[in-house]
C-alpha cells in the first residue's frame, strides 16, 4: 500500500499552494470586507483576471481534455488541488473548465457550447432541481411536449448555482411523462435568448442560486444533448463528479481553520496560562484533526477508485457525508476556541460558519448520501469491509 503521492501531485500540489499564498491569501482582508457588505468575495472581471494569471503557467482547465488545451488531470490530483483552494476563502477556481456532461455534446453543440464555455465566453448552469424535487429528483415535472422538430418546456426549477449569470442552462425535462425521470427525461441545452427567466435567490452564505422560469419555450431538437431519454443518466454523471470535490474543499477550510485553533490556543490566556492548557480545548483540537485526516483518506480513496475506472460511487457518498458533516464540527469548534472573536465578522470563522452548512445539503444531502450507502449494503451492491 502506497499513501505517498507522485512527484507530479506533490509539484502541483505545491505550486498550487504558492498560488494560494501569493495570488490569493493577501486579498482576504477585502473579500471579509465585501461579505459584511453583502458583495461578492471577488468581481467575474477579478476572477477572469486571475484565472488567466494561472493559465500563464499552465493552471487552466484541470479536467479538460489535452485537446481542448486542458490538464486532463487525474482525480487524485484534481481533489489534492480543490483541497489547496479551500485553505483560502477568496472564492477562485480555476479556469478552462465545463461541465463533465457537455463532452457529449455533437459537434455542432461543442463549437457552440463546449468550447466558449471551457474559453469562459459563455456561462453554464445545470437544472434538475424543482420547488417539488430535491432529494427526490426522479420527481420532476417541468416538461418537454414535441412541437414538430421543435420541444416547448414549460416548468420551474429552482436553487441553480449560476442560474442568474448564466447564458444557457442544461435542463433536465420529461420528455416521457409515463415513464418517469428515469427512463422518460432528456437533456436540453437552453440559450436565456430562447426565454427562460431567472430570480436570485438570498441564502445565509455566499452562493446566490436562482430559480428559472420556463413558460413554453421553445427548443429545437437539435439542442438535446445526447439522447433523447437520456436525462438521467446525464444528471446523475453530473452529480457524482462533486461528490468527491465538495469534501475535498472541505478538507482544506478545516485545515486552515484547524491551524487557526492551534495557534489561538497557544496565544489566548485565561486565568494566567495559554487555553490550550485545558484538556477542553486540548480535546476539541485532538476530534477535529482526527475527523480531518479521516474524511482526507476518504476523499483520496473515492478519487483513486475514479481513476481506476472502478464504480465509485459508493465511496463518493462516503466521502461526501465524511467531509461535510466534519467541516461543520470543525468549524463549530473553532469558533468554540476562539470564544467571542469566533462570533465576529473580524475573522472568517463565521463566514465559514454558514458557508460550509451548505456542504451537507447541496449535491445530495447527509440524509441522502446515507440512504445510498445503507442501500448499497441491504441490497448487497457492495459488502460491509469491501476495499
Ligand atoms: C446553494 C445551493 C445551490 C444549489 N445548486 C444546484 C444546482 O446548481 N443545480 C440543481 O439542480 N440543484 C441545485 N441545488 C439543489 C440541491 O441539490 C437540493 O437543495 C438538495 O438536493 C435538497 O433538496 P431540497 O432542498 O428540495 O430538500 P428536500 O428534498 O425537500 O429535503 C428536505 C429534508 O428532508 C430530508 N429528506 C428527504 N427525503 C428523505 C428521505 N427519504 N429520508 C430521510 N430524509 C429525507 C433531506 O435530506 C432534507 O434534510 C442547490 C441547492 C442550494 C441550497
């Protein structure tokens, strides 16, 4: 068994990190700033400025095939690198990237979808989720009635990442009600020229989702992407790509925060003497890096299995459940050891405090990861102590 990285994960893991220190960490002042003023952490004309600083050396499309100009990075090293990133949080992310599922676009649909969304000339979302679907997204109802070669979607879905920045969307539509989503959904590439709407939606943390509107639009059938009735199966490839990259940055904030701790700890005296004295305090800082490095391996594992080429989903649900539910113990004791500085907006902790609570929602709640991996195990598509 091998648990050292290679000498290519271990330089980009470090370059990455000098970006993070160099780039990124000395803007923190401004993106804590911005929050209490309810602006974004950084503008998209900063984002594209940083993103194309790193694509001066070579940081630029991690998943994105070598033809397209990308890194084709492996999944280890892709999750080594979201783990860097979280050990900041001005909120980048590197360039040169599309969503997994547009690589089944046909060649017309790349030139107009998959190539300026990886250049970031055109901006993607993804929309499965309804105001009556989430956990249950096979409960879909927004629908695609066939109007000659065109389809016409009427619906709503609802909480999409990037839903107001967006010029097309990826809408998951019953094409087949009858049969159901799972075997009766299809995939549309949607232009908001064609008339969708969208409306922010406010959360506790930074992300502002939208919900879009859709009132007879029409799509031509030469905007499915793949098949027809292959929705499903487009979402769930979708999906399951986060499941181990949302841990993964996991990983890092409660790294950074941890550090935080241990050095709060040594600095900080009651009653004449540094809290970290106290076995409280000790004990707090002891769980959380335990929980750490255990949701770490989890995180590696799932990614290795993808590399592998094995089915990876019953540890993605692993590490997924792992890294959000340890970030929000994390977290909450760091905020714990830091007493009421922890409660200000003078240091990230509560930024991260509420930023993190999304991580055991979205892609698959807790609940959700825990109903698969039960599943797995009751219906035995994987056996208790399988590695
Ligand atoms: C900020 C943000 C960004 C998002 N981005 C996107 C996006 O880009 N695209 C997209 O399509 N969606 C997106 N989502 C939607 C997200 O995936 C859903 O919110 C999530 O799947 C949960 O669905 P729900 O909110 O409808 O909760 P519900 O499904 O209504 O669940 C409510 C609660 O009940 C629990 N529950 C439900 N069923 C069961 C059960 N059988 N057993 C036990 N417990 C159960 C859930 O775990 C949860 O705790 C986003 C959400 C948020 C908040």
């Amino acid at each position: 068994m091998e648990f050292g990285l290679t000498d290519e994960q271990r330089a980009i893991r470090d370059t990455v990190r000098d970006f993070v220190r160099k780039e990124l960490t000395p803007r923190e002042p401004d993106v804590l700033a911005r929050d209490r003023r309810g602006e974004p952490g950084l503008t998209r004309d900063e984002l594209t400025a940083l993103q194309d600083k790193a694509r001066g050396f070579g940081f630029w499309g991690l998943s994105t095939p070598e033809q397209y100009g990308g890194m084709d990075l492996d999944a280890v090293t892709q999750a080594l690198i979201h783990t860097e990133l979280g050990r900041t949080y001005v909120p980048f992310v590197f360039g040169g990237e599309a969503d997994n599922i547009l690589y089944e676009a046909n060649d017309t649909q790349r030139a107009e979808y998959l190539l300026p969304t990886i250049e970031g000339d055109r901006i993607s979302c993804f929309a499965i989720t309804e105001p009556g679907a989430g956990s249950d997204a096979a409960n879909i109802r927004l629908t695609a009635r066939a109007d000659g070669d065109d389809w016409l979607l009427s619906g709503e879905k609802t909480f999409i990442t990037n839903g107001n920045d967006a010029d097309f969307a990826i809408v998951i539509a019953l094409t087949d009600p009858a049969a159901g989503a799972r075997g009766g959904s299809t995939a549309f590439l949607v232009d908001r020229s064609m008339g969708w709407t969208s409306s922010p939606i406010v959360t506790m943390g930074p992300a502002e989702p939208a919900s879009l509107f859709f009132d007879q639009v029409r799509v031509p059938s030469s905007h499915i992407l793949g098949e027809v009735g292959q929705g499903w199966r487009l979402a769930m490839r979708w999906i399951g790509r986060g499941r181990y990259l949302i841990p993964a940055r996991a990983v890092g904030i409660a790294e950074r925060a941890l550090s935080m701790a241990v050095e709060y700890a040594n600095t900080r005296e009651t009653f004449g003497a540094p809290i970290a004295a106290n076995q409280a305090i000790q004990w707090m800082i002891a769980d959380s890096e335990l929980e750490l490095e255990a949701a770490r391996l989890l995180v590696l594992r799932a990614a290795w299995l993808v590399d592998t080429g094995a089915d990876a989903r019953h540890a993605s649900s692993m590490a997924k459940l792992s890294g959000a539910t340890m970030v929000n113990r994390v977290i909450d004791r760091v905020l714990q050891v830091h007493g009421g500085m922890g409660y200000t907006r003078e240091l990230p902790i509560e930024r991260w405090y509420r930023e993190v609570r999304l991580f055991r929602i979205f892609e698959g709640t807790d609940e959700m990861q825990r109903l698969i991996l039960a599943r797995d195990l009751l219906r035995g598509y994987t056996k208790v102590g399988l590695v």
